[in-house]
C-alpha cells in the first residue's frame, strides 16, 4: 500500500498533465487519474508493480477517460474525440515548450484565477494532494478549499482558458504567477505541511524540474534563474536536515553532507544572476543561501551580508516575514537583545506563523527567559504539523531549565 501511494504521488503529476492534453478537460482527466489508482490497489498487490508503472497509471487512466467520455453521450465533442483518439490528426498547438505539466502549471496560474487558487490547483493536479491535505497547508476548512478548487477549475472552463504556454510576447507578465507557485510546490515538498510526512521528494524534484524547464525557455529572466539557484542551494542540505526523525537546524547541520555539486550549480547562476545586474526577490533569496553554503562552519557565516541582503530585499519586497528573516542576522551581529525588541515589533501580522514564534523562542532562551521561551515553544507548535519540526521544537522546549 505504502509502495503503490509513493508511486501514485511521484506520478500523478504526470498522468493528469498527459492526460489533460489528450482529453481537453481537468476533471476528466483527474477522475481517470483517480480510477487509475484504485485499479492498482486492487491488481498491483496481486500481480506486482508493473516495471513502467507510470506509463501503467497513464495507459489505464486513458481507457478510464475514454470510457467516462463515451457513457456521458451528451457530450458529443468530446465522444467524437475519444472515437478519433488514434487518428493521425495533430494536437491542436500547445506553445512553445513541448511539456505537458509546465504547460500545466501555466493554465494553473492563469491571471483570471485568484492568486490562491493558483497555489491549490497546482498543488492538486501536479503535486498529486489531497484537498484535505492543501486545506491544512493553507489553514482553511476543507470544505472551502474543495470549493475554492471547483471553483478554479470551473473558470478555466467556462473561461475557455487554453492549455498552453503563452507565447513569447506574453510570457514576461505570466512569469511571476508561475515562479510563485513553482516554489509554494517546492517549499510543500521541502518541509511538507501535510500528509504525516516530513519531505515530499516527489514535489521538490517536480519544483526544480520545471524550474530548469522554464529557465530553458527563459535563460535571460534572471528571476528564473535566481529561483532555480535558490531551489538547488536549499535542495543541497536537504540530507543533513533532518536525523533520528528530528529537524536539524542550519547552525547544527553537517556541511559535509552538503551536496557539492548542487552548491556549485546554484553558486553559477548566483553570479548569472549578478552578471545581469536586475536584482529581484529570487535572487536575493538565492544569494542568501549562497552566503549560508559558502560558509565552511556556521561560525564563519558571514551575518553581515546576509543582514544587507534582507535589507535590499525589504526595499524591493516589503513585508513582515522579511524584516523576521534579517533580524535574525541582526541577533547573530548586534545580540539577542537588540533582535528581540524588533521582533516583538511585528507580532501583530505575524501571530499565526511558527516561525515568528520559534524566533521568539530561540531569542528568548539566549536571554535565559526560560518561562517566556517555553511558552512561545507551546505557541509555535500549536501551528506545526511537520513531524520533524515537531519532535525538534519538542525537545528544545523540554531542555529548558525551570
């Protein structure tokens, strides 16, 4: 069972994007995707997992969409279609980047859709969620998210809104929508919210290959190339961050575990990225960690840097969990003290964030206010489901003397 879901998650993607090209119709395409599984619980653990069990999902998927498509005879267009399906009539045009789910992730984050729905619906359909799962990543009822997802798919229908990559003219404008959903995929994969699951594997790999897709489509976008540097430099620490089931900070990591090769690939286009000299939110994020994994221990990182990074990027981005991120380098250059102040500052917006509350923390206990530490400990779990972060925080709070 654990086998078949793994392969159901790292595939969904896939099969729903081909799919969709094929049939023309989301739901079409994520009801045979969903058919498709229960065919494998039922026959996988009887005949095995087949070798291609991707090209397997997709194969049966399709026949379930063919049959749906020829039982609902109201739908004549599509009837047509699922007769003519092996006839040598070309696919209408799909753009200019022959790939099915990153022409996927743009039909997603179509500007006509709200930004939210955006998230969700990429989620969903390329990241292979539940909507129980996506409705506590965004801290929102279930019911609502099911609604906020049929709802996005019922404008992209009634909207008649293509599934296709813009074309070039009109990629600029629809650029940013994407990099913002690529790396909300990226970040649920990297330290996931849901499921009872640490990492996503799946979801960071699925993150950074369509990164370096559009990046191929792209080369001289330096967001795109800073989001991808940022991706590859947090991708690399992923094998020292967590041990016996445990988050381990940055400051506590093995760096030799740190894999050099992704390091120095997002290291490279870090300096693509300065090469073209338009900094912008990525980039910035991206130079960051190239501050971090430059460093050859946590003792040598250079804070001063990173403070003036976070304060160049406040000037472009402004925003709470900004400022949150660069007093942590003030804390490291001026003393928990002088952070903490500033910190407390921004309590209002920040209240049901974990990490706003884990700084606290982390401050407080600097500071030998073990009762206060202890207390925002609590507060910050309170908003944790990830099991690692969890057991983490966890043993933090119970060192605490008093």
């Amino acid at each position: 069972m654990d086998v078949i879901e793994r392969v159901y998650r790292e595939e969904f993607g896939r099969v729903v994007a081909s799919l969709v090209r094929r049939f023309g119709d989301i739901d079409v395409a994520e009801d045979a995707a969903g058919e498709a599984l229960l065919v494998a619980l039922e026959r996988w653990p009887v005949d095995g997992v087949p070798p291609n069990p991707g090209a397997w999902l997709t194969t049966t998927a399709a026949r379930k969409a063919i049959d749906k498509i020829r039982r609902e005879s109201h739908r004549d267009a599509k009837h047509q279609a699922a007769l003519m399906i092996s006839d040598g009539t070309p696919h209408e045009p799909t753009g200019v980047v022959d790939d099915d789910r990153l022409r996927l992730v743009f039909t997603c984050c179509h500007p006509a859709l709200a930004p939210e729905a955006r998230v969700a619906l990429t989620l969903r359909l390329l990241g292979g969620l539940t909507v129980g799962e996506i409705a506590r990543a965004f801290l929102v009822p279930e019911t609502t998210m099911a609604q906020r997802i049929t709802r996005a798919k019922k404008k992209i229908a009634g909207a008649h809104i293509p599934y296709r990559i813009p074309e070039p003219a009109d990629l600029p404008e629809r650029v940013a929508a994407v990099l913002t959903v690529i790396y909300l995929v990226f970040n649920e994969g990297y330290l996931s919210t849901a499921g009872g699951t640490s990492v996503r594997d799946d979801l960071t790999a699925e993150a950074i290959r369509l990164a370096r897709t559009l990046r191929s489509l792209l080369p001289d976008d330096p967001e795109v190339t800073g989001l991808l540097a940022l991706m590859l430099l947090t991708e690399a620490r992923r094998g020292s961050r967590i041990a016996g089931g445990e988050l381990v900070p940055l400051h506590e990591q093995d760096r030799g575990g740190w894999s050099r090769p992704l390091i120095e690939e997002g290291h490279d286009l870090v300096r693509a990225c300065l090469a073209l000299g338009r900094p912008g939110r990525y980039q910035l994020l991206a130079a960051v960690n190239a501050v971090h994994t430059d460093a050859p221990t946590a003792a040598d990182t250079d804070w001063s840097q990173v403070a003036a990074l976070y304060a160049h990027l406040a000037a472009l981005d402004p925003g709470p969990v900004v400022a949150l991120n660069r007093l942590v380098a003030v804390a490291e250059l001026d003393g928990p003290e002088v952070a903490l102040a500033q910190v407390d500052r921004l309590g209002g917006p920040l209240q049901g964030y974990h990490p706003f509350h884990v700084t606290r923390a982390e401050l407080l206990r600097r500071l030998g206010r073990s009762a206060e530490a202890r207390t925002a400990y609590d507060t910050a779990l309170a908003l944790v489901d990830n099991p690692a972060e969890t057991a983490y925080l966890r043993r933090r709070r119970d060192q605490l003397a008093g």
